[in-house]
C-alpha cells in the first residue's frame, strides 16, 4: 500500500524512500548539504535490519557499495559534489564490473570546496563521467517532493535491470526543503528478482569472479561494445522529461530540477503578462530527451535555458536543437538562487532578442 | 594386504586452486602465498563459503587461480569492498589478498578503518618491499638502503621517509584480534606461516575480529637477485626491519604443538 501523505525534508525523502525501495545498505561519509540523509539513514536502517556505516571517507564508501553489491545487496550511498569526485573513481569501476548502485548528489557550489549553498555545477561530472573510461552513468534529476520519492525508486530499478551505477541529482535546497510525500508501495527485498551474477560463495555452482580489468585489447574492445549496447538501449527506452504549458508555447524555457521549480513560476508570470510561455523538463539527464527536445523546437519557438551554473546542460540543448530555433542562456553560479523575476526578466530578454539578461547562444 | 588399501592421497593439488598456470615469476611468493591460503581453505572446509577480493599488484589476476568467489577492488581499495562484502554476507569467510603498497601506502585509510571497526575478515599481506606490478618503484616497505627504481641510490629516510611496519600499527588498535608476521623462506618457515592463516581464518569464523599475516615474500625479478639469494635477502636483511613473530593474539587459542 502507498503511505500516506507526510510531511518530510527533501533528504529524508530520500532516505525513506531508499529503504521502501528495498535498500538496506547505506555507505557514506558527512558533507554538508546532505547530511540529513544519513544521519535519517543511521536510525532507520536499524530498525529494518539493515546496515548503516559511516566510512572513513567518500572512496572507502563506494568501494563498500561495491562489495554490497557484488554480494547482491541493493545498496547506495550519497554525498555532495567534492565528495562525488572522491566517489568517481569506483562509479567506473562498477560500471565495467555491471554493478549496480544508487549515487546521489545534493549539489553544492564548487569548484574546490566552494560552497554548501545550493548549485547544478556537477551537469558534466554526472552526466559526462568523471571517471575514466567509456562508461555512462544513467541521471535521474527530479524536481523535489513527491518525484523525489518516485525517483529514487525508479533509480534502484534502473540500476539492477541494467546492471549499472544510477545517479540521483538533487541540490542543498531539494534536500532541506519539506514538502507533502506519499511514498510508493514498499518493496521486500527478498521479493527483488535473483541475480546470478552475485558473489555468495560457490556452493553447488563455478567460482564467480568479478572484475573489471580486461588486458587483451580486442577483449577489451567487446566488453565496451556490450556496455555500449546497454547504453544504447538505455538511451532508447528510459528517458523521462516533463512539460508544462508548451503546446501553444512561442518560448520554451529549458530547466531542470530546482531551476525548473524556479523557471515554473516565471511561465506563470509571463503567461498572465501575456506570453505563452512553456517548460521542457528534462527529468533524465543521461539520457538527455534529445529528440523530444528537437522536435518540440520549430515553427518559430525561441528556446531559453536556464541553469544553476554558468552552462552546463546547454551544450546537451545544443546537441538537440542544433540551428532549429534560436538558443538564450541565462545561468547563475556559485549558489546564488535567482528569483521567479529574474528568470522572467529573462525571457523577456530572449523574447525581444535584446541581450540585457542572459545571451543568445551562436551554435 | 590386499590391493585396495595399498594407497592413500597424502599429497595433491588443492582444490581452493584451479588447475592454472600463474604468471608469477620463478621464485616469487605469490604462488607459495596463494598454495597457503588454498590449503587451508581446504582443511576448514571452506572453499565454498569463501568470498576473496584480490588487489591490484602483482596478484590482481588471483581470481584466475583461487577457486572461489572473487570481486577486484580499484588499488587499495580491498578492505572497503571486503566490509561491503562481509556486511551482506556475515556467515562467509572473506579475505583481502594484498602487497604492501595497495595495503601500506594508497589503501592506508582503508586498511586501519577496517581493522579498526574490527571487521572480521581476514588479510593476508604480502610484503615485498618493492612495487612488482609497476616494475619495482619504492614501496612504503622498501629497508633503508634497499634499491628501487624510484630510489636508485637507495631509500634515505631524510630523502624517502622511513619504512612503515603497518602490522605493528595496526595492532595498536582494539579492532584487532590476531596478527602475525611470517616469511615465505625456508619449510619450516612456511608450515608456520600456514598455521598462522588457519588461525587468523579460525578467529574470524569464531566472530573475534579483524585478523592480519604479513608475509614477508621474495620478489626476485625486482630485487634483481636469484630465489635463493632473495630467501637469503629477506632470512638476513629484512627480517630486521620487519622482525618474524606473533605480533598480536587475543584469540585465546591454545597453540597445539
Ligand atoms: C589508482 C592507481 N594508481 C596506481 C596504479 C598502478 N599500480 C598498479 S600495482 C601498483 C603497486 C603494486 O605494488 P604492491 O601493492 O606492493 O604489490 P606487488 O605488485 O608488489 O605484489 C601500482 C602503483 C593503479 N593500478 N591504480
Ligand atoms: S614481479 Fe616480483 S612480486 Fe611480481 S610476480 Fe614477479 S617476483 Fe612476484
């Protein structure tokens, strides 16, 4: 049964949610904006029979979530941009070993140690990699509130269907801010379908071995093959978006996440100025709703992206928009939240091509 | 006496090994270390409630000759991945197989944070003094005055710092519960070594806490010496950096003699 409807901090959401996803492992180390999560985590985990364990640091806490997960546990753990960089080197590993895990970054200003204040600087970590070599990671980057729990749930999903690190991007706002959340049916964990991949001991089967070190060149080459067959098929069926208002739009606002939230009540104000304004939410960062995009841009429609950091997510519009309508960006860095009127300023900006808020874009 | 009863297997081939050839170099320890920890998961019976995790190092291909579960850890990283591993799996025997620089110098944190959560998995720590994989760079354990290609006059402590006995360390810690040094050298050295594993792996199914045997193993190729003057090397030289013995024991165990 789906709960009823609570009251809860973004962080906390996400911490719920995990555990009635089936989530009982939970690795991590303390870095503000995020701390909620595990310290939420450090209690309820317990009293499901899971385990909590604060690691010695954000490296030792992915490669606990890789022993998790090779031992077949549904497992995840969390952090802020500085402590995803730490983290970036097992997300490769698990991605050629096909281990699955949940991530998530509550973002933060950076570069460096930047600040704690709410920011969407990580677009190129998460979605680009940061690790090395040919892998994806799959992006889920839901608004807050009631996506947030829907979300997270999705992610673990996706995560063991493909066999693959997912992950979950929010921002120090998203986590701190409560809103009403009716959480999904929980899941058993002894329900989620077997995995014969996992390491149990070899008892009546072959030794099973784990790994992502390949040093025959061609052998290599068919492991990325196969990951990248996995990646296409990925690109195909799990990208998610959402739109608000667009079908009669003459501007469509590209954001996501709290930006989105933002640039929602600026449509509003621009609609009851009169223009008809709309949002195109990409909801899967990787994979990008790059069709979806380019196809909604035509007939004259004018294309304004707004991001929580100086254009990160633009370059992806690019790639979907190409010449087919004119591009504006307008982003804010550093953590600095700008209001519903700047944003409106904005588009008006882009609406009569003027240059004083934001700028066009030459592709 | 009739023909049946002439013969009894005294000597074979462990099953915990798979029938490979490794790539270990003649006269290295790896495969003697391997062969250990093989025969005693064999006597436990255990084989099959064995989850290992290999380093990166020479021995990063372990997988290939252990002939049981087996995850690869990103360098230094294996006592991480083993308390994921131990966490999910409370009931099984899991060990970390590691040189001295995955354990001593990039998996420091890791390797003191696990032992001092007293995680009960046991490592087994191959100190060689050298980086073999890397072709015999310095290593946190290279002697003073020992020669490396990173430290071609050999390791100064102004210069290079001082050799690091990590098993000492970590005995400071309550975490742990065993931890003993032995050397892959002589016979005799290696039956106490393979006692001193069938111990660490009995205290850990016993729940006692973390267990550690540092074995100090000859690495010919990168000590640029032949196995016989590497046994030599290590009989005489390095044990005096990294004397042999019972470094920690608080398993309760009566020794059998
Ligand atoms: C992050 C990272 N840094 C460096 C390396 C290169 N590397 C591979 S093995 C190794 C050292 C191995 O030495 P040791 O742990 O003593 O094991 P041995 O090879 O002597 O058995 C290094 C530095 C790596 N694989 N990954
Ligand atoms: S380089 Fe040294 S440690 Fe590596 S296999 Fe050869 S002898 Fe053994």
């Amino acid at each position: 049964m789906p709960s009823e409807k609570m009251l809860m901090r973004g962080s906390n959401v996400v911490g719920e949610a995990a555990v009635r996803a089936g989530c009982r492992y939970y690795f991590g180390y303390p870095i503000t904006p995020q701390n909620e999560l595990p310290e939420y985590l450090s209690w309820r985990l317990p009293e499901v029979g899971g385990t909590f364990i604060q690691a010695e640091s954000e490296i030792a806490s992915i490669n606990m979530v890789m022993g998790a997960a090779a031992a077949g546990a549904r497992v995840m753990t969390s952090s802020s941009s500085p402590g995803i960089a730490l983290k970036q080197e097992g997300i490769s590993y698990m991605a050629g070993q096909e281990l699955p895990c949940v991530v998530a970054n509550m973002m933060r200003g950076g570069p460096g140690l930047g600040n704690i204040a709410p920011s969407a600087a990580d677009y190129f970590q998460a979605t680009r990699g940061g690790g090395n070599g040919d892998y994806r990671t799959p992006t889920l980057a839901p608004a807050g509130g009631q996506e947030l729990a829907e979300m997270v749930f999705v992610a673990f999903d996706l995560a063991d269907t493909y066999r693959t690190p997912v992950m979950l991007l929010g921002d120090g706002l998203m986590g701190q801010v409560m809103e009403p959340v009716v959480f999904p049916d929980p899941i058993d964990p002894a329900s989620l379908p077997q995995k014969d991949y996992i390491l149990d001991g070899c008892e009546g089967r072959d030794p099973r071995a784990i790994y992502s070190l390949i040093l025959d060149p061609p052998a290599l080459m068919e492991h990325n093959l196969k990951l990248q067959a996995k990646y296409d098929l990925i690109a195909e069926k799990e990208v998610r978006y959402d739109t608000v208002e667009l079908d009669d739009a003459e501007i469509i606002v590209v954001a996501y996440g709290t930006a989105a939230r933002i640039a929602e009540e600026a449509v509003h104000e621009l609609r009851a100025q009169g223009h008809a304004a709309g949002i195109f939410r990409p909801i899967t960062l990787w994979p990008y709703p790059k069709q979806q995009l380019r196809e909604l841009a035509r007939d004259g429609r004018k294309v304004a992206v707004f991001e929580l950091s100086l254009g990160q997510m633009v370059e992806d519009v690019i790639l979907s928009v190409g010449e087919r309508a004119p591009i504006y960006f307008y982003g804010v860095p550093g953590g600095v939240i700008p209001t519903p009127a700047d944003v409106t300023d904005f588009l008006h900006s882009a609406l009569a091509d003027d240059g004083k808020v934001g700028r066009r874009i030459e592709v | 006496m009739s023909a049946e009863v002439a013969y009894q297997k005294v000597f074979g081939y462990p099953e915990s090994l798979k029938p490979a050839q490794t790539h270990y170099c003649p006269g290295c320890g790896h495969s003697i270390a391997h062969r250990l920890v093989a025969e005693c998961l064999d006597e436990l019976g255990m084989r099959e409630k064995t989850i290992g995790v290999p380093p990166v190092g020479c021995a990063v291909l372990a997988y290939n000759y252990f002939n049981f579960d087996m995850v690869e850890a990103p360098h230094g990283r294996a006592l991480a991945v083993a308390t994921g591993i131990k966490r999910v799996h409370p009931d099984k025997l899991v060990l970390t197989y590691q040189g001295d620089g995955d354990l001593a110098a990039i998996g420091t944190a890791e390797t003191i944070h696990a032992a001092n959560r007293g995680e009960k998995i046991t490592t087994i720590f191959i100190n060689n003094a050298i980086y073999g994989m890397t072709g015999g760079q310095m290593a946190p354990t290279t002697t003073l005055g020992q020669v490396a290609t990173t430290a071609p006059g050999g390791r100064e402590p102004e210069r290079h710092g001082r050799p690091i006995d990590i098993s000492r360390m970590l005995a400071v810690s309550d975490g742990t519960v065993y931890i003993e040094r032995c050397s892959l050298t002589s016979v005799k050295n290696i039956r106490k070594a393979k006692k001193a594993i069938m111990k660490a792996f009995r205290a850990q199914l016993d729940g006692l806490g973390f267990t550690l045997v540092e074995l100090l193993s000859p690495c010919p190729t990168n000590w640029k010496m032949t196995p016989k003057a590497a046994w030599e090397w290590i009989d005489t030289e390095m044990v005096k950096t990294y004397p042999l013995g019972v470094i920690k024991d608080n398993t309760g165990y009566e020794d059998k003699k």
